[in-house]
C-alpha cells in the first residue's frame, strides 16, 4: 500500500488488536465478531451520510469518510447432489439472500465450471453447473467471484473457456482465471460509495491448468501440501500483482485456494504465504478448498482467515463439511476497521441458514480450535 494507506492501517490495527479473542456472550445473534458485542445492526451496511454541519459560523465539521460492508462467503458448488435436489440449485441462496443483500460487496469462490462441453477430468469428482445459475447467484447478491479453484477445469480447456463467457454476459464479475495468464491475474476491481475494493485470486490445489503467456487457466502458485514445494517464481508473480493492485485500489483482497482437507488447523506454508501477501499489500485474505472452516492470523493489521468452509456443497459425509461461517468486513476510509463472522450450517437439501447462540457458538470454536 501506499505510504499514506499504510500510516492508515497502523491506526485501523488498534481497532481489530483483539480480533483473535472468542467472546463467550454470543447467544441469540446470528454471528460474533471476537473482540466486539455481538448483536448486528439492524440497519443498512452503509448508512447516508448527514451532510457537513457547522459547529459555528465560518467553519465547517469535516464530512466522516464513507462506510461500506463486504461480505466474503466459502466455497459455492451448486451442481452435483446439489442440482439433484433442487430444480433450481440457487434455491439455496434465498435464505442467505436478505443477509448477503445488505453488504455493499458480496464475493465467494464459485467451484465448478459452467459448462459440460468437454469430457471429465476428475470422474464423479468433476463439478459443472447450469450457466443459468448466474442469474440466481446475481438475484442473491453476489457481486463477484473467484474461479481460482481445482474445479473450474474440471471438464478440459473448452468447458473453461465457456465458462469465461457465460460470467462476461452477466451481472457478476469473475477473477482468478482467464485465457492466459495476464488475464487470470487481471483482478476485479469493485468501486461503491467512492471506495475502490481490488480482489484477487489464486489456485495451489493443481488439477485446474495453471494458466500461461499463451494457454488458459488458473492463476497458480505451486506450494504444499498438493503442489510440490512453494515456488518462489509462482509466489514471486503473484506479490508483484498484489503490489500492482494496491497502487490502485483502497483495498485489497486475495481469495487463495489452499490448504489441506478436512481440518482446522492451517498449513504452516499458508501462514507464511498468508504473512507475504500482507507484506505486499493485502488487507484481507480469505482462504478456501479445506471444507472445514480453519483459524484466522493476523499479521500488520490484515487479517487472514484460512478457510471459511463450504457455502453450498453437496458433502453431507460429515458434520464439519456442512457448515461454515461468513465473513463481513466494514471499510471506513478506504481501511479494514473491524471483521465479523456469521456462522451457519447447510440443511439436508445443501441450504445454509444462519446459526444463533449454541449452535454458533460451536462453529466458532471450530475457527478457534485451529490455533
């Protein structure tokens, strides 16, 4: 970030210095924020502004800096068992809607491609949902979501490609992959109330290409536990575009796929990665692939949360791959100023509700438990 943002952070940083500490009175509300009283407000993300008042005549009260939310939820595969279930698989969505509405920015990881024109990649693995689903993901709030994932490939080059062009025919801007590799690194940038948001992301699971100069793909970085040792070229490339977007934006935001499955407790490559990101300019990192929801880190004032869980999945195998929480941050003058995390849980039709008292305070003792 610029010298000014960074004095900036400096500030934000005593705000969110007990982000790490579990509040126990959480009953009755539907998430927690860890250093803070947990009931939400029951007013819009982003209240208008009064205009300036005048203490006496000839000055003028400085205008507040504008306030906007984003919300950032896990993992959303919306084919599958999913489509089984429900005609329209975005079904789902409308009982999360009111609440992923009332943020000013609303992004997730959307695992799947849209298109089944190619043969699978992954045998029943392969993820694939009807494009028309956009609409629904749209209708539902979203604003923008990465495809950085081990899944968008799952039906070769073609089905990628299509991909592409269902998401530049909608309402919902996509980030993380692309043609090649300039355009998978391209990031979407989000601008509301005067504050510019940049998001980007990147896939360290494999199986999606790796995107390049000249082949379509994922943006990449080769690191344990699926990909061999971290490389630093890989590394190297996507803190340079962090750096790049930072010098453009109020805040950025970088949505990695990494991890390993199945746990709360973060690799301690994805701690270090999580550190340079922030280094480079990051302000928010929000992990995904684990399907489980893991801890959160922080380091210089950002905060990184490992992994959110699923969204919308179709893994009832276990207890843990069924929930998840949902992450608001508030922005205020272009600075992260607080992060709030609404736990919920999946239904047996793969719907997420929101979550109150014990069975909140529980999910979010699975976010502690990672250490």
């Amino acid at each position: 970030m610029g010298r000014a943002a960074a004095v900036r952070r400096l500030l934000a940083a005593g705000a969110l210095a007990c982000l790490v500490c579990l509040v126990a009175a959480c009953a009755g509300v539907e998430g927690a924020r860890p250093d803070a009283p947990t009931e939400r407000p029951t007013t819009s993300p982003s209240p208008t502004r009064s205009p300036a008042a005048t203490d006496e005549p000839g000055s003028v009260r400085a205008t507040p800096p504008p306030t906007i939310t984003l919300i950032v939820v896990g993992d959303v595969m919306l084919g599958r068992g999913v489509a089984a279930v429900h005609a329209d698989p975005t079904a789902t969505l409308r009982p999360m809607a009111r609440f992923l509405r009332r943020a000013d920015i609303t992004v997730g990881t959307l695992e799947s491609t849209l298109s089944t024109d190619g043969a699978p990649t992954q045998g029943g693995d392969s993820f694939a949902a009807d494009p028309a689903v956009l609409r629904g993901l749209a209708a539902s709030g979203f604003d923008a979501l990465s495809l950085a994932n081990n899944h968008v490939g799952d039906y070769g080059e073609g089905a990628l490609l299509a991909t592409l062009r269902e998401f530049r025919g909608s309402d919902i801007t996509s980030f993380g992959a692309g043609r090649d590799l300039a355009s998978a690194t391209r990031a979407a940038v989000v601008e509301r109330d005067g504050v510019r948001v940049g998001l980007l992301g990147f896939n360290a699971i494999g199986e999606t290409p790796r995107a390049t100069a000249s082949t379509p793909g994922a943006l990449s970085v080769r690191m344990p536990p699926r990909t061999g040792p971290l490389r630093r070229d890989d590394l190297a490339h996507v803190l340079g575009a962090v750096r790049d977007l930072d010098a453009r934006v109020d805040v950025v935001v970088v949505l990695p796929h990494w991890g390993t499955q199945y746990t709360h407790v973060p690799e301690p490559v994805q701690r270090r990665v999580g550190r340079r990101l922030v280094d480079a300019g990051a302000d928010l990192v929000v992990g995904g692939h684990p399907h489980w929801v893991q801890s959160l880190q922080r380091h210089r004032g950002a905060t990184i949360a490992h992994s959110l869980g699923n969204f919308v999945f179709d893994m009832d195998f276990m207890e843990q791959t069924m929930e998840g929480v949902a992450l608001t941050a508030t922005i205020t003058g272009g600075e992260v100023v607080d992060v709030d995390l609404a736990p919920y849980r999946m239904d047996p039709t793969f719907t997420p509700r929101l979550l109150r008292g014990d069975a909140a305070r529980a999910v979010l003792a699975d976010v502690w438990s990672g250490g």
